[in-house]
C-alpha cells in the first residue's frame, strides 16, 4: 500500500504541476462545476475517486466545506507542519479554487456506493 502510493505520488505530482500551470487560466472570478470538477479530478488520485477513500490518506468526502477550505488554506499557508504533500498542491491553487475545492467534495456523500478505488468517473 506505502510503495503504491508513493508511486501514485510521483506521477501525480507531474499531473499537478502541469494542472497548476494551466487552471489558474480557466479560474477567474467564478468557477463552473466543470473547472471545479476538472481540478477535483487531480484530487481522487490519492484521496480516492470523489475523495471517499478510506485510509492512510484522509477522507475528504462529505467533510464540512468550512473545516476542508481551512485546512486546505492552513497547508498553503505553512500553518500544518506533519504535512507530506499537501502544503505544496494547496500552493498550485488560488483561495477561490482552494474553497470550490472544498464546497465540491463536503457535497459528495462519503457512503454512496458507486465509486471505486482505482477508477476515476469520466467527466460530463
Ligand atoms: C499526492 C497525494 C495527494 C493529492 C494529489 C491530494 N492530496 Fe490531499 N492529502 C494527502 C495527504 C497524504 C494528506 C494528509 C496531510 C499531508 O500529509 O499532507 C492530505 C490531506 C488533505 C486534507 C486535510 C484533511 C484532514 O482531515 O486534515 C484536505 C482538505 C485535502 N487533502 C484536500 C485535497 C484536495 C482538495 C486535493 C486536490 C486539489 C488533494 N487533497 C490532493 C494526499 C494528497
């Protein structure tokens, strides 16, 4: 499990940095379920799909918004310190994509049956 999720980590890491480059574009003063959606995707590979998985990596789904935007924003801010990588992808994030993050996932119900692990929903 440590070993696979290492190296989810680099690989995702690379997909974060490309993401990070390119949303800050697509995020201006609003952002449309679809930019959320699409940024949230780089989210389910260690967070499981739609942030349900339960494990070493914290569950993200169905989490009050105000209590997931202020960690979100502690780690970008250097406020958490037995961070592993969260304090470098909140980074890659503006404050306004950082609490659509944070409304995206507390709205999705940790205990629905539809997801899996490995497996990411194709976007609408
Ligand atoms: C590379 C794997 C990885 C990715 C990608 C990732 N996370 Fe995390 N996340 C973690 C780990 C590991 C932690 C535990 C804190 C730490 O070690 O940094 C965490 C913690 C969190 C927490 C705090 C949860 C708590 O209970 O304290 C939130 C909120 C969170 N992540 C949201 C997100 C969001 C939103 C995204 C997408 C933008 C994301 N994460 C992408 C691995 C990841």
């Amino acid at each position: 499990m440590k070993r696979n999720f290492y190296k989810a980590t680099t690989v995702l890491l690379s997909t974060l940095t490309l993401s990070a480059a390119v949303l800050p574009c697509l995020a201006e003063d609003t952002l449309s379920s679809e930019q959320t959606a699409l940024m949230a995707g780089s989210c389910a590979n260690c967070h499981g799909t739609d942030g349900r998985l339960v494990g070493s990596v914290p569950t993200i789904a169905g989490r009050p918004a105000a209590v997931l935007e202020a960690r979100l924003l502690a780690f970008k801010r250097d406020e958490i310190s037995d961070t592993t990588v969260m304090d470098r992808i909140a980074k890659g994030f503006t404050n306004a994509e950082l609490a659509a993050l944070a409304s995206h996932f507390s709205a999705i119900d940790p205990q629905a049956d539809d997801a899996t692990e490995t497996e990411q929903e194709p976007q609408e």
